[in-house]
C-alpha cells in the first residue's frame, strides 16, 4: 500500500515542511512573538522592523528563503512527475 501512495505522501510531507517554516501569521496573531514561540520569521521581522537591525534582518530572510528553497523545488520536481503542471 506504501509504495502506492509514495507520491501523495512526500508532496503532503515537503508541503507541511514549507508551511512550518512559514508560520509567521499563526505565530504573530496568536501571541506576537513572546512567550517562547519566536520562529525566524518573527525574528526577521523584529530584528528588520522593530530594532532598525537591517543587515541581521536581511541575513535571516535569506536563510529562511535557503532553507524552503530546496523543499519547493522537490515539490514542483513532484508536481511534474505526477502532471500537475
């Protein structure tokens, strides 16, 4: 059965990776970034917005960019295959 869905399972798995990554709304909505939940987005944005920190700011944009970039990329690479596109 695995090896049947193998397809649906890495697409839904690199989905949830790029998403998690991403959780600057969920995370600034429901608590603003204090009580322990800071993640790099909520970081970026103090740092680029809050403290005037532009080049730090910069610097964490661009490895939360490198870090979902490879996800993407095996997930549009899976959309092809399957015919998505």
């Amino acid at each position: 059965m695995i090896p049947f869905i193998s397809m649906t399972i890495l697409t839904v798995s690199t989905t949830i990776i790029v998403f998690t990554l991403k959780i600057f709304d969920v995370v600034m909505v429901m608590t603003g970034g204090q009580y322990d939940t800071e993640v790099v987005a909520t970081q970026f944005y103090r740092q680029f917005f809050m403290y005037r920190n532009f080049g730090y700011g910069s610097t964490l944009a661009i490895v939360l960019l490198i870090a979902v970039l490879p996800v993407i990329i095996i997930n549009l690479r899976q959309f092809r295959k399957q015919g998505g596109f």
